[in-house]
C-alpha cells in the first residue's frame, strides 16, 4: 500500500509511529532545528520510500551498532528537500539537494539508486574519542568489518562528541572521510572478503 504525503497534523503522527525496525520509528529521524528554525515543514514527499529506506538503515546499520555498544543518539537524519535546500542556502553545514539524494534526503534516489543516512553519537564511545581523537578510527574499522555500510563521515570533535554519519545504500560505496583535526580525508579500507581488522580496534573487542 502506497503511503501518501502528510496532509494533516493526524496523518503527520501516523508517520511518526511508524515502526522502521526494533528500536526505532520514523519520529525519531524527523526532528531538525533548521525545520524548527525556520517554520519549514520536514517531512517526506513520498513517505512509503522513506520508510523503505529508513528500515534499511536501521535494521542493517543502527540496530546493530545499538546492540553491539549500547544507546545511540540521533543527531540529524531525514530531511526533506525543502529543509536540506535552505540549510544549504543559510550555511548550515548541509550539502546541496543533489549530494544529499539517497542520503539525507532519504526519498528521492542519486544516479545510483536510494538510500538513507543519519547522523549518530554513541554515548558509551564518547570516552574513548576523549581519550583520543585519532580512535574514531577504531570506530570506523569496526563498521567497515562488520556492517554493510555505503558511506561514513566523521566530524571535528570539538562539540560533537565524535559525531559521524553512517549511510546505507543499494549499491554502498564503502568510503570513509574524515574531518577530523589532524586526520583528515579518506580512510584506505580493502574490500577483500573476511580480512581481519580487529588489530584496528583494539578498544572495541
């Protein structure tokens, strides 16, 4: 059954209660202060594809790195084009529409097909980042090991506690960027099947 665009407060609360997987509902992917800010509704055009893509962010990615350390936090994900276009126009740190298709912008596909990103904290991570700013790449290799991620990009530490966004897709890139102080740019990964990388986080077995 198709899911048609929110056209009442009603219909907007249905979406929220969506459950995308275990832990998870669409609610908690559509907050933004920009939306807020700015009296810009953040909501999708074509819902039944944001669902679909939202499930497969959190049943492949999310719920696994929930499982696996514990809370997670979310920090921005879906936003509409509206939203995603303004914050880009206003300087707020979003891509323009076109880079963000398949990624923030869950609901309308890149020249490679759909997908979803959100942008996370994991609590219990915080103290290792504190630790060491370089240890994001603990972060990064365990993701790469085990979860079938499209793209991660990690952020400045300062105020957000190693925030970083972790994105799935149809046909996933397997790129890690960095703009981490002193570390920035890709991180080299190989993609040969069942390399051990656990040497790489020491901290996270």
């Amino acid at each position: 059954m198709t899911i048609k665009k929110a056209s009442s407060i009603g219909k907007l609360e249905d979406l929220g209660r969506i459950q995308l997987s275990k832990s998870f509902f669409m609610r908690d992917f559509l907050y933004s202060e920009i939306a807020n800010w700015y009296g810009v509704p953040n909501f999708p055009d074509h819902p039944d594809i944001a669902i679909r893509m939202g499930s497969k962010l959190c049943e492949e990615l999310l719920e696994p790195l929930q499982e696996k350390f514990g809370r997670i936090a979310i920090r921005s994900a879906y936003r509409s084009p509206s939203v995603n276009q303004l914050g880009n126009e206003k300087g707020h740190n979003c891509a323009s529409n076109e880079k963000n298709f398949a990624s923030h912008i869950w609901d309308y596909p890149d020249a490679k097909g759909y997908g979803a990103t959100a942008c996370i904290i994991i609590p219990s991570l915080i103290d290792l980042i504190e630790k060491d700013p370089n240890n994001w790449k603990q972060i990064a290799y365990w993701i790469h090991n085990h979860l079938p991620y499209s793209h991660l990009e990690f952020f400045k530490k300062e105020n957000t506690f190693c925030a970083f966004n972790i994105g799935w897709h149809e046909k996933p890139l397997k790129e890690i960027n960095s703009y981490v102080t002193g570390s920035k740019g890709k991180l080299k990964v190989t993609h040969e099947p069942n390399l051990d990388y656990e040497k790489f986080y020491p901290d996270l077995l």
